[in-house]
C-alpha cells in the first residue's frame, strides 16, 4: 500500500525525480487553509471559498465543491518561457464523467496552458495549449472511468505534447507541436488549481507537481508506479 510521506518529509534531492521540480505539492498537510510547496521554491497555494480536506487515494486530500466555486490560487507563477520543455503530473478523482472541470490553468486569451475535461468534441478528457495565439487541442477519443486519474501532461517543445492517464498515453492527445517550439507562453494569469469561471472542480486532487523539462516514458511510467519516490521515506 502506498501513502503519502507524512507532513515534514523531505525531498531527496539525489533522486533523478527530484530533477527539475518548480513546485511540488502533496496536499500532506491535512488542515488548514495553504497548500506548501515541497520542492524549496516557496510556491504555496492560498483556498478561495474553502476546499475541505478528506481522505484520498493516498493520504489527505483536497475535495473540491463546483457549487461553492473552490479552487487554490497561486499567483503569477510559473509561466513557460521561449524554447522551455515542462511536465504537469496531477491526481484526480472522477465521480461524474461528463462534467466540464479545470484541474490546472496558467492561461489568458494568447499564451498559457490549461488542463480538465469536457463533454465537448470527440471525448469527455480536453485539454489545451495555446501557442503564437494558436490553440493546440487534443480531446481524447475515450471516455474516462470514475475512479483516480494520474494525468501526466508532458510537453517537449521540439517535438510533441502527450497526456497520459495512468501510465498510457490518451488517444487523441498526443500532437505535433514543433513549430511552436520558440513561444514564449508568459502572461499575467494567476496559476489555479481545481477551476475557473464555471469549470470548477467537484471532487478530490490528490497532489500535483510540475517539472521543467519533458518527463521520458520510463520516469513517466516510474512516477506512476511509485508517486512519492523522490522523498526521503517513501512509504
């Protein structure tokens, strides 16, 4: 059984996947009203309109209410520079399928990137980029299950962007994306975790970090298999 590493757990810093982490956020610290950032970049995330915890997959975890319009909100951090390659990794659960829901966005009408799922297109899971103020879209061509969701959202500016869902890649999400290699996505956005403006999460997150580089398959698949292996104790 896996859990989460308790509240004060350190990251190992000699552990290849603690390798380019700009924030990485257990949701450990199972009360209170911030959300701390693990990875010594001091990114911690503020509730608007009170998330509440619960028990989740692993551990404490955040439940969400779309009616109460709860999300966490981080500021303007983390934008996307020209040529920078990122991974998103994020723990979901889905109760109701189709339901529009944002599980992370940096976005405003040009630049950023976002992540949730809708009922619009081909599939439920949707997710964007927007380069050079061109929409880079993938919409899965599968409807997902009720259940936790690892979505893994890898972005090598040099030659694709893929979203994986528990370990294998998303059909209809995995794109050419090349010739946006030198966009510089910077904008003004706040970074928001759990919704926006009438796509606000309805369930639990479990945790979520982003990586400045693009995760390879086998660290991909490693993180799947072991979420917490960067820290010292991994339980």
């Amino acid at each position: 059984m896996i859990l989460k590493p308790p509240k004060g757990a350190m990251l190992n810093r000699g552990h290849p996947l603690a390798r380019g982490l700009v924030g990485c956020w257990l949701i450990n610290e199972g009360g209170g009203n911030l959300v701390n950032d693990l990875s010594g970049n001091g990114k911690k995330g503020t509730f608007v309109n009170s998330p509440t915890w619960a028990g989740g997959k692993y551990g404490p975890a955040l439940k969400f209410a779309s009616a109460s319009s709860q999300y966490i909100n981080y500021g303007n951090v983390l934008n996307m520079g020209a040529n920078q390659d990122f991974t998103i990794v994020i723990d979901v659960h889905v109760s109701v399928v189709d339901k529009a829901e944002c599980y992370i966005r940096k976005w405003d009408s040009t630049d950023g990137y976002f992540l949730g799922k809708s009922t619009t297109g081909a599939g439920i899971w949707y997710w964007v980029l927007e380069f050079d103020g061109t929409v880079i879209q993938g919409i899965s061509t599968t409807t997902p299950t009720v259940g936790w969701h690892q979505l893994v959202f890898v972005v090598d500016r040099s030659a694709y962007a893929t979203l994986y869902d528990n370990g294998v890649i998303v059909a209809g999400c995995d794109l050419s994306i090349a010739a946006h290699a030198a966009k510089d996505m910077t904008n003004a956005s706040d970074l928001l975790i759990g919704g926006y403006s009438g796509w606000y999460v309805d369930d639990m997150i479990s945790h979520y970090c982003i990586y400045n580089y693009a995760l390879s398959a086998t660290e991909m698949l490693n993180l799947y298999r072991s979420p917490f292996c960067m820290f010292e104790v991994d339980l």
